[in-house]
C-alpha cells in the first residue's frame, strides 16, 4: 500500500525528521506540533539520549505527574513515597490513609517467599518414560552448562532452584515443560531468567541428540518456546494495618467506629463475592502499586498482569485484600506477588526512578515490596473509607475541579473563588464554565464602566 501515511525506513530518519514527517501527514497545524513536540525534549542533551536509549522511533518525552505521599511508616520507619499518576485524588488518598495509620502503629510488611519462575515449553514425540527415567541425568547437564550465567547471581545468594519435567499430553499431543524456579536477589530478574531458559533449551537438545538412552531421539524434541513467566504466585508479600476498633475515631455523618469497621469488612467481603465489585476494588489497589512501581523504574505490567492472574487464584476474581474484624480488633491486609528489582533494568538507568530509590533510603527489592504493598493497602483503605462513609465523588470531584479550572486558564483569584463556590456544590464541567464566564463578563464589565 503506497500512502501518505505510510512510509519505509521511518526508524533511520533523525528525530527532527520524524516529527516533521509526522507532523506533515497527520496534523493540521504541522508547525505547532513540531513546537510543542520538541519543546519537551529535555534541555540537557545527555539525559535526553539516556531516555531515548530506553525505547525507539522516539519523538518527544510524555510528561506525567511525579508526587510524592509523606508520612507513611513502614515496620516503625517513616517513608515519603513517590508515585507517579495521572489520576486525581490518588496521592491525596494515600497520604491521607498514610497519616490515619501513622498514629495507630504503621503499616506492616512480611515477605512471604521470593521465589520467580521460567519455563521452557516444548514437544516431545519419543517414550514418555524415557525422557522421565533419564531427568535427573539431564537435570545435572542443565545445570552445569549454565554455570557461567549463574556465577554472578550465586555469588549474590541466588540462582536457580527446582527444575521440574511437567507432562501436559494430556492438554497437547506431544507437550511437556521445563518448570524452572529462580532467586534473582535485588534485581527482577527478567534477563537472567531468560538467558538461562535459552541456555537449557540448547542442553535439551543436545542431550537428546547426544545422550547415548536418547540415540535417534533428535528428531523428536521440538523447543516451543522459553521465557520466564510473569506469574509468581510465590513471590508474594503481606502488609498489614490493625488497630482496636475504638482507635479507629470518628466518622463524617455521625458514624461510630463500630459501624465503620463492621461496614467496611462488609465491603471487602463483597469485593470477594462479586467480579465486577473485585475488578474496581482492586484497580483502587493498583492505582496505588502502580504509581510506585512506576516510580521506582520497574515493569507496572508484569505487576499487573501477576496481580489480576493472583486475585483469580480460587477459581473466580476476588480482591487482593482481606478485612477481619474480631475481639475488637480491626485488621485489614493485602497479599500481592510484587516481582520488582532495585538493581539493574530501568531502576538504575532512569534518572527520577535513581531519584525515587534514594527517597526511599535506596531499599533492597523486600524493602521495595513492602513499600509497594503498603501504598497499595492504603490506597484500598483511602478508597473504601471513602465510598461506605461520603462517597467517592466528593473527594474526586474537589481534585476534578482543579483540572476543570486548570483547563480554563483560571487565574489565582478565579480558584479561590470557585473553591469556595463549588465547595457544597455539584461540580461538572459545565456548572465550573458558566461560573467563570459569569465572574469573567463581570470583571471586564467593571473594567469598561
Ligand atoms: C478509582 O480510580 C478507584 C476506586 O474506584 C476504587 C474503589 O472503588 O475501591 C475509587
């Protein structure tokens, strides 16, 4: 297809090339796109090349919102975490949960276990019992070819744990699996796991081509595929706020504490029961998780994609939290496979994600799971909090406004103003533009009187 919007060799052009290609054949005013596309480029040219080294065909950088939730104590140490989100209310909310439990003892972690997984999937056509009998010869093969890959994560404390054989012939003629657990220490872990995956899927075959039981046996083996999986439903941590239910305080509308804990266990209990209450429960969760993860340069959709796999774990969507409130005691804590590093990747190549550690008292990858799940579990808090007491749209609204105002080019006065105007109002876009058309029309009515 010969088009004006389609072209070859697009990736050798320099960026300025590409904007003005762009800009040419997809926008009506081709010269202010090329301004505002280049005026975020960084100023500094070096850290401009780092950000382009992270991805290609890159024109511009697409700037978000970089914040920061204050007064979080984590296992008795206090935190200011930083979260990076587009959404209004999300940080205000964290800070927010992170200040009630500031003063009801913190937020608690425990990591539950570390471990990570890869796979190497392939067909096998031969016996089974003969690729059974013969596992623990190749098991030792596996190993002892991939010493050079491992030497420097052993000498970390990690490397490679069980290696399991899995026959799935039952699913797919001919399909069995490598089912290989991994302990990647302070990094994730996603190259090492996959370099050592390739690695065995190259013993795989040799051993059937070159072991003496597997004669003839080449032809038989057939590598599918072989890359870690983003599912670590053993790589999980735990954080935890509980208090005794009259610490709790006071709730708007006259709510006591009691009713407070007893309703908001009901509302875990239904995000439990029903899918579609699950699916929002936990995108509040993750609005938090998200944030961080992203901050601290590591991968938000493998944490995503793990999360939702996990929520489903029993057989249907449930939510990542639990609530318990029993012998006067209100507990509340969210268990969540957090697979991120704290060395290598994005986290020590990204300058704000290098910033964001050292915020954060450049922690090790437990420290980090338990910040993460903290600020995922005060998110959850924050949110239900809201919805079984004044609804949610109080909150958002307040921080909408802001954006409607924001978009309006209001001034410092016009703010002020519509603050205190909108503040037991229905606010929508709208009612926000007709009051400050109305109060601009006055102020340059006053002006030509
Ligand atoms: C909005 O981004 C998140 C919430 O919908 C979460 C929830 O309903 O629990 C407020």
């Amino acid at each position: 297809m010969k088009d004006q919007k389609t072209i070859s060799g697009f990736s050798k052009l320099s960026k300025r090339g590409k904007i003005k290609w762009i800009a040419k054949n997809f926008f009506t005013d081709p010269e202010g796109v090329k301004n505002e596309l280049v005026s975020y480029w960084h100023n500094n040219e070096d850290q401009q090349k780092i950000l382009d080294g992270f991805s290609e065909n890159t024109i511009s950088n697409y700037p978000m919102p970089y914040g920061v939730a204050p007064n979080f104590v984590i296992n008795n140490k206090p935190y200011c975490v930083p979260m990076v989100i587009e959404e209004s209310s999300v940080v205000a909310a964290a800070s927010s949960a992170a200040k009630f439990w500031m003063s009801r003892g913190g937020f608690k972690t425990e990591i539950l276990n570390t471990k990570k997984v890869g796979q190497v999937h392939f067909k096998w056509e031969g016996e089974k019992d003969k690729l059974f009998s013969n596992f623990s010869t190749l098991k030792a093969k596996l190993i002892n070819d991939s010493k050079s890959l491992t030497k420097n994560m052993e000498e970390r404390g990690g490397g490679i744990g069980e290696i399991e054989l899995i026959d799935f012939t039952d699913k797919e003629e001919n399909y069995y699996q490598l089912k290989v657990s991994f302990e990647t220490c302070d990094s994730m872990g996603a190259n090492f796991i996959n370099s050592i995956l390739e690695q065995f899927a190259l013993t795989l075959k040799n051993f059937c081509i070159k072991e003496k039981s597997f004669e003839g046996a080449e032809k038989e083996v057939k590598i599918i595929m072989s890359i870690l999986s983003n599912y670590t439903p053993e790589c999980v941590v735990r954080a935890t706020v509980s208090c005794n239910i009259d610490k709790l305080g006071k709730f708007p509308n006259g709510m006591s504490s009691e009713e407070f804990a007893h309703k908001f266990e009901t509302a875990i209990n239904i995000a439990h029961i029903d899918p579609y209450r699950a699916t929002t429960h936990n995108k509040g969760i993750f609005n938090g998780i998200d944030s961080v993860v992203i901050a601290t340069g590591n991968d938000f959709r493998a944490i995503e994609a793990c999360g939702h796999t996990y929520a489903s774990k029993d057989g249907s969507y449930k939510s990542l939290s639990h609530c318990e409130v029993k012998d006067d005691e209100f507990k509340f804590w969210l268990d969540i496979p957090l697979a991120i590093g704290t060395v290598g990747g994005l986290t020590s190549l990204h300058p704000i994600a290098k910033r964001s550690l050292e915020l954060l008292g450049s922690p090790n990858a437990e420290e980090l799971m338990g910040i993460i799940a903290a600020t995922g579990l005060a998110q959850n808090f924050a949110a239900v909090r809201s919805l079984i007491t004044v609804g949610i749209q109080q909150g958002h609204m307040k921080m909408h406004l802001l954006n409607i105002l924001n978009h309006l080019q209001a001034t410092e006065l016009e703010i002020k103003s519509a603050v205190e105007f909108f503040n037991n109002k229905v606010i929508s876009f709208s009612s926000v533009r007709d009051f400050i058309k109305k109060k601009r029309s006055k102020a340059s009515k006053m002006v030509t009187d």
